[in-house]
C-alpha cells in the first residue's frame, strides 16, 4: 500500500519509496524505510496530505504519497 491510500489518524511504517519521485528534502527530514509516519489531516480535496515525520509535521502532494510504500502499524 502506499502513503497517499493512509486514513485519517493512522500511522504506517516506510517499507520502500522511489527516491526518482520524492524530494531529497522529505528523505533528509526522515521519510526513510523504517521510520514511522502518521497521517494527521487531509486537504479538503485530499491534496495535499499532512504527515508527523519524526516529529516534524510536513505537508506533501498526493502524487509523491503515491511513490512512498508503507505498512501499517497499530496504533
């Protein structure tokens, strides 16, 4: 699954992301395999999506949610 099919409030573990399609700068924040991700809130027409990175709080299109594997963890 990826990033941009998250819902509201649930948090994901990075499986995999095509490093061709997402920004170095969201890979230097943390956006890494491994690493946690919760989705905090959608824009009204679900674009772009507000995520917690390592603590940080990041705004990203849905088009590079779409290139960011994920598997979701329990909360």
């Amino acid at each position: 699954m990826t990033l941009a099919q998250l819902k509201k409030g649930e948090k994901a573990v990075v499986e995999d992301l095509n490093t061709d399609f997402v920004p170095l700068k969201l890979i230097e924040m943390g956006c890494l395999p491994g690493n946690t991700i919760e989705l905090l809130q959608l824009a009204p027409f679900k674009d772009p999506l507000f995520l917690n990175v390592n603590g940080a709080q990041v705004a990203i299109r849905r088009e590079t949610a779409e290139h960011i594997q994920v598997k979701i963890v329990a909360a």
